[in-house]
C-alpha cells in the first residue's frame, strides 16, 4: 500500500515538474489510440450500418465473424501485423515496423470489431417500423439511413467509448509492432511494462495513474456528449 | 422537430472533440521521418539487460549524433534478437551468447563478430541457503547440490543469454533440470529476480540487474567470479543476404561506434556514479581466448 502512495507522489510529480519525456509519451499514447479509434469509426459505422440493414447470403456468418473480432486478442493481432509488416512481409516495402503507424494499423485491426459489432447492434435496437415509416414519409434511403444513425447516437457513443478503451489499455500488440522505442513508439502501457522489468515500481504507477486519468478526460468528455451535457 | 434542434449544437460537440483527439496525432506525425530517410534508419536488437542497465540510453544518443543516423532500438532476448537479424528484420545485433553466436556466424547469418564488454553472472539464493551451496568453487557443483536437495531454482526459460548460459551450466553439472523445484519464469530479469524473491529460490543473474533490484528483493550473492559465469557481450553484422532492405552500412557503421575508443571510455566509467562500482567491463580487440 505504502508503494501506492508513493506511485501517486511520483504521479504527480513527474506532471507537475512538466517532464518532458512523460507528457511525450502520455501524448503519443493519445494520439496513437485516438487516431487508431477515428479511423475504426470511420470504417466501422458504415461496416456496422450495413450488416444491420443489408440481407445478404452470409450475413449471420459475417456477424458472428464481427463478433469474434470484438474479443481478438491483442498479441494475435500485434503477431501477425508484426509479420506482413517486416521487411520481408508482405507490407515490409513500407518500412513501417517500428513506428507510431504500424501502432495505429494494430489497434485499428483490435478496435474496428469493436465499432462494427457496437454500431451494428445500435441500429438493429431500433424498431423495424421506425423505419418504414420514414420511407412512408417519403424519405430516400441515404435520408433514412442517416435518420436511423441520429436515432443510434447515443449507443454508438458507447462504441466509441469501447474501441478507444480497448485500444489505449492494450499493451500486447503495441509492444510487438512499436518496439517500446524511446521518443518514437514508447506508450503509457509500454512504459508501465518496461518500467516494471526495471523495478521501477513506483514510476511504473504513476503512468498507471496518468492512463487511468487519460482515459477518465477522454471518457468524462464523451459521457458529456451522450448525457446532454447533463452529466 | 424539437429533436433536431437539439442535434445541432451537439454536431458542434464533435466536431470539437474529434479536433480535440487529433490535435496531439499532428503534432506527432508532422515531424513524421520522410522515406528517404528511413535507409538512415539502424535497426538494432539487443538483449533486455542492456537496455535495463541503462548504458543504451546513453550509447544511441552519442552515435545518433555522430552519424546523423537514427536508431531503432528492439529489446528482446538474445535468441530473439539473432532470430531477427537471421531474418535479415534488424540490421546489427548486440548479444551475449557466445555459443548460440557462433553457431549463426558458421551458418553465414551473421558477420564480423567483435567482443565489445563482459560483466558476470552471479548465482544468488535465500540466506539460509538450504542446498548449503555457499563457497562452493565451482559453479556446476552448485547447481547439482541445487538439484540433488531439489531446492527452488527459478530459470528464464526465454532463450535468452542469460538462459543460454543457465542451460550450459545444468549441462556442465550433467543435470536435466525439471520438476516442481524448477520453474520457469518466462520473463525477462527484472521479473523473474522478484519471483525468485517470493518464492526464496536460488537463480542466475547479470551483476547489474541484481545490483539494480538492491531495493526490491533480499536474496544475496552465494556464487560469484567462477569462469562460466563470464558474460561477454558482443556486436555481429547482419548479412545482406539474410532479406531484403538490410542496412548493411549503418549496421557496420553501429558496430564500429560500440568498439571505437570513445565508446569504450564510456562503457568503462559506466554506473560507477549510481553503484559505486562500473557495471562492465570493455573488451573491444580481444578474443574469446583471452577469457578461458
């Protein structure tokens, strides 16, 4: 317990000294994750939307395949980016091995799922004849489908909130495909891993304590949005 | 309509927000390396240890700023790390397995291996040292008494060097090590020290480790200064051949830096400030011979 109450003495001198190398790494691992987080949503919304209102031949196939993927674990995902992505994989051409962007194609692969399978079920929770009454009303489908997502925000919120959770906690893949470089690829989860091997223990949980806190902002602000602002 | 009234400002509200969360992603990306110069970039993999030590830290910087180059550096064991570069995935390694090392130098993988420090393992254990191996002179005795009086022995179980060398003393001792009183931590030194700690066992490890963990675990240094436990690091190029995209000159380039005078001087005087004593010793010129 002593030690905890150590890691918060830590915590909070490490953000009030205005360490540089800590506020480096608490800002990397936001942008890593939120722009990971961003381009799922981009992907996935529509994704989601589709499997909720297409009828296709595979469709429950394609779902239960969607809902696999919201539980892939990290390491498998971290793995086989880390593979295609070595000079001789199949993206090695790219040289990306070791960079912030081979971290956002990662927690992309792990967050996506998670989006489409949140979105899809956002939309299919509102009732069939919600539906044909817009279309009765006259409206074109593109109107009616985007009708249905203003009707979903407020779940879909919660996708966003999943997606960006899982991916700024995840430490396995992030490891594997960023290198836990100094300046470069060291995240809050890295660094707490690293800082642990090195019996660091008390640094190790105050960037324990700064992710909590990160994840606390970016989840209170989202909430806001949600609640109407009553929250 | 009172609904979508409502939506508007909160549109608004995401605008803002998803301005918010990129903001940080530019300022990142923008100094983001061109692709030319990646080819300037020197992938190095290295054992944990070193990187825990700290002595890395302060190495890239000096050969970064010397070169213009850019380091990556990947910490992993050293099996991992000469796997990598066999697959031509790094560009100059720096390791401490000598025999593992040779073997990937007579399979052609990896070049020009150059000895650059040693520091030495140490066997440490509880104080009460149930297998009395205490002044034993020879460290594969020790080990035996270990397992003959089947007393907790925590191992790597990673491949690492500092696995490799564990192995090779059971071997030296003519033990196959198993059973409940060998376990196998499958993590990297710092871990396994701290397992070692709770469960009062005996283990294997690097002097700058230990000394690192002083703070953290109670177990003291029961076998020290025999010759296997010898930890001599070294540098080896990767050969071209091994993949595509090998940066043979910057791998070259790194393994000179880690041998020049300079370095050494460096290495020399390192932790002397934090331990009161050097964690390595430099070796850039001698040979494996000079060590048996």
């Amino acid at each position: 317990m002593e030690l905890i109450g150590q890691g918060i003495v830590q915590a909070l001198r490490l953000l009030l000294s205005g360490d540089a190398e800590v506020w480096r790494i608490a800002g990397l691992s936001l942008a890593i994750s939120a722009t990971a987080t961003l381009i799922s949503l981009a992907v996935g919304i529509p994704l989601g939307t589709l499997l909720a209102l297409a009828r296709f031949p595979g469709r429950g196939f394609a779902i239960s395949l969607v809902n696999t993927g919201m539980g892939l674990p990290p390491v498998v995902v971290g793995l086989f980016v880390t593979i295609v992505l070595w000079r001789s994989g199949a993206l090695g051409f790219l040289e990306l091995l070791y960079t912030p962007t081979a971290m956002v194609l990662a927690q992309f692969v792990i967050a996506a799922p998670v989006v489409i399978g949140l979105t899809l079920a956002a939309v299919q929770q509102i009732p069939g004849q919600f539906r044909l009454q817009l279309l009765a009303l006259g409206a074109s489908r593109p109107q009616m489908v985007w009708s249905l997502l203003k009707e979903a925000r407020l779940p879909m919120l919660a996708a966003v909130m999943a997606g960006f959770g899982a991916v700024i906690s995840e430490v396995g893949a992030s490891l594997m495909v960023g290198g836990n470089i100094k300046g470069s690829t060291r995240v809050l989860t890295t660094a707490t891993v690293l800082e642990t091997s090195k019996g660091n223990f008390d640094v190790a949980i105050a960037l324990s304590l700064i992710l909590l806190a990160l994840m606390f902002l970016v989840n209170w602000a989202l909430t806001w949005i949600q609640q109407g602002r009553r929250a | 309509m009172g609904r979508a009234l409502k939506g508007r400002p909160r549109l608004k509200l995401w605008v803002v927000l998803l301005v918010m969360l990129s903001a940080p992603w530019l300022s990142v990306l923008w100094p983001a390396p061109p692709a030319a110069a990646q080819s300037n970039t020197v992938i190095l993999s290295t054992t944990t240890s070193t990187q825990d030590s700290g002595l890395l830290d302060l190495l890239v910087p000096m050969f970064e700023k010397k070169t213009g180059m850019t380091v990556k550096t990947i910490s992993v064991g050293t099996g991992q790390a000469l796997a990598l570069a066999a697959r031509g995935e790094a560009d100059v390694a720096r390791v401490h397995a000598p025999s593992v090392e040779r073997k990937y130098g007579e399979e052609g993988k990896m070049r020009n291996r150059r000895l650059v420090m040693y520091n030495d393992f140490v066997v440490i254990g509880p104080e009460d040292d149930p297998a009395k191996i205490k002044g034993t002179p020879r460290v594969a005795d020790a080990l035996k008494r270990i397992a003959d009086t089947q007393s907790r022995f925590v191992s790597r179980g990673d491949k690492s060097g500092t696995h490799v060398l564990e192995l090779g003393l059971w071997k030296q001792a003519g033990i196959e090590p198993k059973g409940a009183w060998y376990i196998e931590s499958g993590q990297g030194m710092g871990q396994t020290l701290g397992i070692a700690n709770d469960r009062r066992a005996y283990t294997i490890t690097d002097r700058g480790t230990w000394l690192a963990f002083q703070k953290r675990i109670s177990l003291p240094i029961l076998i020290e200064k025999d010759k296997p436990l010898l930890n001599i690091y070294s540098v080896m190029e990767v050969n071209p051949a091994n993949g595509p995209r090998v940066n043979v000159a910057g791998g070259k380039a790194f393994a000179d830096f880690m041998v020049a005078p300079e370095t050494q001087a460096v290495i020399k005087v390192f932790g002397l400030d934090k331990y009161g004593q050097p964690l390595f010793v430099p070796i850039a010129g001698k040979a494996d011979t000079d060590f048996q």
